[in-house]
C-alpha cells in the first residue's frame, strides 16, 4: 500500500484558477462587447473575428509544431484571445487578407518569436493592430456606420468616429461632434473598431473580470482617471484645445484599451504600486497624442509604449514588504 | 494583505475527542521540537512509566521528551519522521499504563495561580517539554523568557487554525475551555502582561460563542473572531490581525512588538504541565480525508505510528494516494505507516486520487496572482526564477528569507508552476550562506 503514496512538497491544495480557465474568463467577459458589435456592425463583425481568431489559432498552431517544435497549446486559450482582442481592434468591414497579415504579426511577430505564451514583451493583439495601422491606414481609419450596414461586410458605407473630430485644429469642425450624443457612446451607436464602441458592455466586462478577480481593478481604473483629470484639465483650461472629457472617456479605444487591452497578464506591471504607474502612463501618453500627436486615436501606442516600460516598472515598484508598512 | 481561501473542509468539526487505544509499542523520537535534540537518558531494558523523562533536554532551543506509555525500552536506534530523515528514537514496549505518582490524574480543575511566580511557570513548561503544538514546534519556555530590555504587553492564543481539515484546536477548545483559559492566564503572568487575546476564525462560531462566554471570567482575556483567511494562523499574521503591528522583518521576533503567541493546544498543556504536573506526552490528532469512513479526533500517545490512527478511522480509503502528516497547505506527504505521531502531528490527512497530484506546470504567463496571493510581500515568480538560476545572492536581495513556506503562491498559480519547491531551495541555500557569514 504504502508503495502507491505520492510524495511532493507542500502545499498540497490548488486553487481552481488555471491558465485556460483564465482566458476563458476574459473570453466571457467580452462576450457583451461583442453582441453590441454584431447588433451595430451584423455581419462583418462576425466574418471579421472569425477569421482572425481562426488565423490567430492556426498560426500559433503550425508555429509551435513546425518551427519552435513544442506542443501547441492551443486549449489554454490564449490564441483565441488574441484573436478576438486583434478583431476588436479592426474595423469591421476589413479585407479578410488584411485580418491575416495582422494576425500573423500577432502571434508569429509579437508572441512566438519571443518564445511564446508569458515571454512575450508586447501585447500580440496591439503589436497586429498597429502593424496594420501603419501598413494600411486607408483600411484602417474608415469604419462603416453602425446599424445601417449590417448586412454589408465589404461594401459597408462608412463613416467618421468621434475621433476624429477631437483634434484641437481649427480646420476640423468640431461642431460635427454636437451630432453625437454621449449616451450613443455609451451605447454603442457610432462608428468605430469592431469591439469599441459600446461603453456600456465593455464596462460590465470589467467588472466581470474584477468580480472573478481575474484582473485587479488597478490598470483600468488608474488609466480612465488620468484621462479624465487630464482632458478636464486641458478642457477648463482652453475649450478649443479638448473636447468634453466625456468624449474622451467614451470614444476610441479608450475603454477596450483601459480594460481588455491593457490588461493583458504578460505585458503588464506585477505588483499594485507598478499597476498604478502604468495606468497613470498610458493614460497621460493617450491624452498627449489624442491632442497633439498627429493619429486620431494613441491608445494602442500608449499601452504598447508602457508594455517596454513595463519590465523597468517591475524592477523598481515592488510590493510592501511585510514589516515594513508602518503600524501603530 | 495577500492569502488565499483553501475550501475548508473541517469534516470533523463536530466529532469528540476520543482518546486512542495505547498502542503496543511506540517509538519516541528526540526530535520533535526546531533545536537541538534532546538526549536519550534511558537504555535498553530499563522500565519506564507514563510521564517518565526519557530524553534531557540539550543547549537553550531545546525540550524534555517524556515517555508516553509504561514498560521496557525495547531498544533505542533510528526511525523515520515526517520529514522523511530518521531520528534517534526510544522505542518502548508497552506493558499496562502505570502513570508517574506525580501526575495529578483527577478530573478537577485548579484554578489557584496566585502563588506562582513566572520562572516556576517556565520552568514547569521546560520540565514538561512544552513546544508550539500548531506544528512549529518551537520550545514554548525561549518564547515566554522575554530578552532583557524587551517588554510583552499581550499574549496572543493562536486558535485560528487556517489548515484546511484540522480541527483539533477546534475540539479543545470546546472541550478544555476552562484549561484553556487558565493555561492563557499562566502564559500572562509568566510574561509578565495582563491582557491576552485568543484570535478564532469565523467558521468556529461555537468555539467563539463559549469562549466568549468563559472569558466573562478571566480579566484580560478577550476573544477575537477573525475573518477567515490563510495563512492567518502565521505567527506573524495573527499579531496584524489581532493588534494592527507588523513584526518587522527578520531577525526580528514577535516579542520586538511586545507579542507572545502560543497555540491554543500549547496553552491547554501549559495548564496541564504547571497545574497538574502532567508532561507534554500526548496530544489531540484530527484523523480525516474527503473519503476516510470515520474521521475524527483522537487524544493520542506520542509515539504511537500513523497505522493505528489510521485503524482507528476504519482504515485508508481505496482511493488514497497521498498520505499527509498535517494539513493540505503545509503538511508534509508521507509514505510509511509507521511514522510515528509526534508533538507537532496536529493531523492525518488522506487525499484521493483526485486531490493527491499537482497539475502539470506550464509557462509563467506573469498573471501576478502569486504576488497578490503573498503573505509576505514578496515576488515569488521572481524568487522561483532566480533560485532555479541559482542566483543566491540575487535571492537574498529580494527577501526570500522572509518566505514562511505557507504556499499561497503555489495555491494561486494558474500553471501549476512548482514555485514554492523553487524557493525552498533557494531559501535553504541563502540562510547557509548567510550563516557561513556570521562565523
């Protein structure tokens, strides 16, 4: 009998969380987004993340057993990720081929060269996303205007986001802005990447997430208050160099960013006090190039931008050591 | 800060304490306690009773052990503990249960401290080879000699017991209420503090409530209810959670923030040691698993080996592959029967299959949640990965010899990852560096 006992070092308890339930949990809490982009993008919503959670699968699939020559671990989750997080990322009548680049760069460029899943620098879905930005801004800077394209995918009419009325220049007609309703933002009634536009939903997936403590409330929260203090600062100070925070805080990828992307385990900060500094970066960076860098949008650069700083952060904002808070 | 929520699982909750069978022979390690071992004063052939000491105790951190049974040293040589390394052990066979004279054997309680002095008090729990019965084993009399210069102000009774499964301070508490209390009131005086806080955890509601009820009086004893988290049951956490202070990192000692913390059990064999002259000699055992037929708890002769507990219960499940010595976050697994129970045993712990094997490790994904989970503040990502690069120096840098081992960081990872085996290497290697130093 006592041949058969297994012995291994303590603990000898688990607790339930394990990779896949993890990537599945954020899966989950993303689903909201996504019904409010098939309910205002219909049926390029759909072509577009099936193709790229499919090339996102896939290529991480033939890199591991062809070139890296590991086990594919494609059960754990976190292609499929990426792959949504990559859709959500593009407009939703994007060229199927485009999506294939971006997912390509995703998981061959910024995942798997870097050794795969956990080594990885930069966030794989931002890293495809800005790639396509600067290799076809044409395709990725019109979007289709909600609800009435529904039926279209290629052919979508399209439209401007609120974006790109919130440059502080004077050619732009900001008056254009007046047209969109902040309750639309919240709902999701404007134009805009496949996974952004509506507030509300991504807004209940981060507390989601928080609840099943699969994030900490830290990133999101310290990203969402830079950009309101610092765009209601910049508003007080000159209303013809910011928009209505509001608009800010509700429009681009802000929210997708604050809370699904910037999020991302392995490119993000370790410790609380890290988490915060991060936050605080990538929301002042957003902001410095939302109102004088010359891209409509910086959240993707802001959060890729803090993903290098990322390591420094966790060498130099480690957590309280026990014995050292200060106590009565 | 940090800790995790293990399901509790206290099965056995409401089983009474039921004292075992003495076994036919026992084997008695001289090592039960952290120190140096005590030295075995008996020989082959000699007759010993119940209470008899039978190893002196050797050097400052060190305790009497004290036969558990009455008969014939059958022979004195090694036996394998639950650390898995053999130990000097007398092993005794027994022969009636003739008890020494001097142990008060009647069921009265004395409550009359009033002539003590402190150094009678330590010196009884000396004599009586008290240890920390949560486990540590630390001899209780070095905890209660408070150094020069350094003042206790409050006697901490650690009854959390955050161990999934055990309930074996549960019961005595239930059940030696009153020993309980007097042990905490002779704690006090021979600290020289007069007040003492007995911290229990929520899921003990009813050892809460009588407690509470008793305390009316004892002055100066006050029952903490604590919100349910391990490893609270830590020295260190029980001093935050109780009195707001943190030890401040080693070398420092609880007694730095005027804090002495002994056990609940510890507490109940003070009383017995000074009130009734009763050696630490036995012990309360909870016997238990998910499929175990009937687990309970059992008053136990130390010595006695695990196969008679296990008998006790209606023998090892089918389903059995791990067998704990303790419980499920700090216990160590076991592979020999006849290990025998020993101060620190505070349960048997019979996982099944489904429960008996770590997951397969896969890739760091950074999630952080070890460091979220940690007690103590520290990255145990980092210190896992830097001891596997065997970067000692690196090591010390980012405090591992702060780790207690508690295994929240290990609990919490979601790849299985061996983080903890990691550090306790690592831990190990830099304190013998750092001793090297010091000599």
């Amino acid at each position: 009998m006592s041949n058969l006992l297994t012995i291994s070092p303590s603990p000898h308890a688990k607790g339930k969380e394990t990779v896949s339930s993890l990537m599945f949990g954020v899966l989950m809490a993303l689903v909201p987004a996504f019904l409010f982009s098939l309910y205002f993008f219909g049926i390029g919503a759909l072509i577009t993340t099936l193709v790229s959670v499919g090339f996102c699968v896939l290529f991480e699939w033939l890199i591991a057993k062809y070139i890296l020559k590991t086990k594919p671990q494609i059960c754990d989750g976190s292609a499929i990720l990426t792959g949504v997080l990559l859709a959500f990322n593009l407009p939703s009548n994007i060229n199927p081929f485009i999506v294939m680049i971006g997912a390509l760069v995703a998981i061959g460029v910024a995942k798997m060269t870097f050794g795969g899943l956990g080594q990885n620098l930069f966030n794989p879905a931002l890293v495809g996303r800005v790639f396509l930005l600067i290799s076809f801004p044409q395709q990725m800077t019109t979007w289709p205007k909600p609800i009435e394209n529904r039926l279209n995918y290629l052919d979508a009419v399209t439209g401007a986001t609120p974006m790109s009325f919130m440059k502080p220049r004077p050619e732009i007609d900001h008056s254009a802005l007046d047209a969109i309703q902040p309750v639309d933002m919240l709902m999701g009634a404007m134009g805009g990447s496949l996974g952004e536009i509506a507030a509300l939903a991504l807004i209940i997936g981060g507390i989601y997430m928080i609840w099943r403590k699969i994030i900490t409330w830290h990133i999101p929260v310290s990203i969402i208050a830079t950009v309101a203090i610092f765009t209601s600062l910049v508003w007080l100070i000159d209303p013809t160099m910011c928009v209505n925070p509001l608009y800010h805080l509700l429009g681009g990828g802000l929210l997708l960013g604050a809370i699904f992307m910037a999020t991302d385990y392995v490119t993000s900060p370790m410790s609380d006090k890290g988490k915060l500094i991060y936050g605080v970066g990538i929301g002042l960076l957003t902001v410095i190039i939302r109102l004088w860098g010359s891209y409509p949008e910086g959240m993707s650069f802001a959060i890729l931008l803090m993903n290098a700083v990322t390591p420094l952060i966790n060498k130099k904002f480690k957590p309280t050591r026990f014995g050292e808070t200060k106590t009565k | 800060m940090g800790g995790v929520h293990p399901a509790d699982k206290k099965i056995t909750a409401a089983k009474p304490i039921t004292p075992l069978a003495v076994p036919q022979t026992v084997a008695i390690p001289c090592a039960m306690h952290i120190g140096a071992p005590a030295e075995i004063i008996v020989q082959k052939g000699d007759k010993v009773k119940v209470g008899q000491l039978i190893a002196k105790a050797t050097g400052f951190v060190s305790a009497n052990i004290h036969s558990s049974v009455s008969g014939t040293v059958k022979n004195i040589g090694p036996v394998a503990d639950a650390s898995g390394y053999t130990k000097q052990a007398v092993f005794i066979t027994v022969e009636g249960d003739e008890w020494d004279e001097s142990i008060d054997r009647s069921p009265d309680i004395k409550r009359n401290i009033d002539d003590l002095k402190p150094e009678d008090i330590i010196n009884k729990v000396h004599e009586a080879g008290i240890v920390g019965m949560g486990g540590a084993t630390f001899p209780t009399r070095v905890k209660l000699m408070v150094p020069e210069g350094k003042k206790a102000d409050a006697v901490l009774i650690n009854a959390v017991e955050c161990e999934p499964y055990l309930t074996a301070d549960h019961r005595v508490m239930l059940e030696k209420g009153e020993e309980l209390m007097i042990g905490t009131q002779l704690l006090m005086k021979a600290v020289k503090c007069d007040r003492a806080y007995i911290g229990i955890e929520q899921n003990k509601p009813d050892a809460i409530e009588y407690l509470t009820k008793l305390s009316a009086n004892y002055p100066g004893i006050t029952v903490v209810p604590l919100k349910l988290k391990y490893p609270q049951g830590s020295e260190k956490h029980l001093i935050k959670a109780i009195l707001g202070r943190e030890v401040p990192p080693p070398p420092h000692l609880p007694i730095d923030v005027g804090a002495v913390v002994d056990n609940a059990g510890t507490a109940v064999a003070v009383y017995e040691a000074v009130m009734k002259n009763k050696p630490l000699f036995e012990r309360v055992v909870t016997v238990t698993g998910d499929s175990v037929k009937n687990p309970g708890n059992f008053l136990v002769r130390i010595g006695t080996p695990i196969s008679a507990l296990i008998e006790a219960v209606g023998g090892m499940p089918e389903d059995t592959e791990k067998l704990i010595s303790g419980g499920p976050m700090m216990g160590k697994a076991i592979n020999s029967l006849e290990i025998p129970v020993a101060k620190g045993t505070s349960g048997i712990l019979m996982l099944p299959k489904s429960l008996a094997h770590r997951g397969e490790p896969a890739a760091c994904i950074r999630c952080g949640k070890c460091v979220d989970a940690c007690p103590m503040g520290l990255e145990p990502y980092l210190l896992s990965k830097l001891a596997k690069l065997k970067r000692f120096d690196d090591l010390e840098a980012n405090h591992i010899t702060d780790c207690i081992s508690c295994g929240c960081c290990m609990f919490a990872c979601p790849s299985n990852r061996p983080i903890l085996d990691y550090m306790n290497f690592g831990k190990g290697k830099v304190m013998a560096i750092i001793r090297s130093r010091k000599k």
